[in-house]
C-alpha cells in the first residue's frame, strides 16, 4: 500500500466555503488511471470526501481529500511582492505623409489598378 501527501490549495474563508472548493476539487479530480473506470462513488467523511474508483480490471482505488486548517508553519511566508510602478505611455509619432504614387515605368503597359469589371452591375 502506498500513501502519498499533498497540498491541493489553500482557501482563505469559513470552513463552509474551503469544504465548497474542496468539493470542486474532488468533482474534477482524474486518477488518471489508464484503464476504463466503471464506477466512481464519492462519499463524505467528516471534513473531507473519500472517492472510490473501481476499474474494469483490477482492484478499487481510493483517494481521500480532507480539509484542514493551518494551526503553524515553520516556514517564513512568502515575501508580498511590492507594486511595480506603471510603464509610461510611448509618445505618440507623428504620422508620415503618404508616399507619393510611383511614376510609371517604360515596362508599364498601361493596365490599369481597377480593372473596368469591377463595380459593375450587369455581370453575374
């Protein structure tokens, strides 16, 4: 048997809410088990949810998740970030003059940018 600890996340609130995401949690929890589930079933123990998964060939799986509160930590907290001062707008270039139209060249045929058919009503 193997037992594994985590920290899924941590709620700041009343018991009533942190049991709340919790149950998002178990809710979209995936064991990722490879092997096709055939039943799950979610039961509620106390301050936290026992979820069972019984796979189509193998033995029932469980998982526990608990809510607790954090009565000490021995590690510091986090340093609070200091607000970062807001990037000053970039200055505002002036628009350049549209370049003028290119004179044509020898190799020019004459055809014109719109072509006549465009605009037209008559054409399908």
């Amino acid at each position: 048997m193997t037992w594994s600890v985590g920290v899924m996340g941590h709620v700041e609130g009343t018991r009533e809410e942190a049991l709340a995401a919790l149950r998002e949690r178990v809710d979209g929890f995936d064991p990722g088990l490879f092997r096709t589930v055939r039943r799950r079933v979610v039961y509620r123990e106390g301050d936290g949810f026992l979820v069972v998964v019984e796979v189509r060939f193998g033995w029932a799986r469980h998982y526990r998740f608990k809510a607790v509160e954090v009565v000490s930590d021995s590690a510091p907290p986090p340093p609070v970030p200091e607000p970062r001062p807001e990037p000053e707008p970039a200055p505002v270039r002036p628009r350049r003059a549209p370049a003028p139209a290119p004179t044509p060249k020898e190799w020019d045929a004459e055809v014109p940018e719109r072509p006549a058919w465009l605009g037209r009503d008559d054409l399908p």
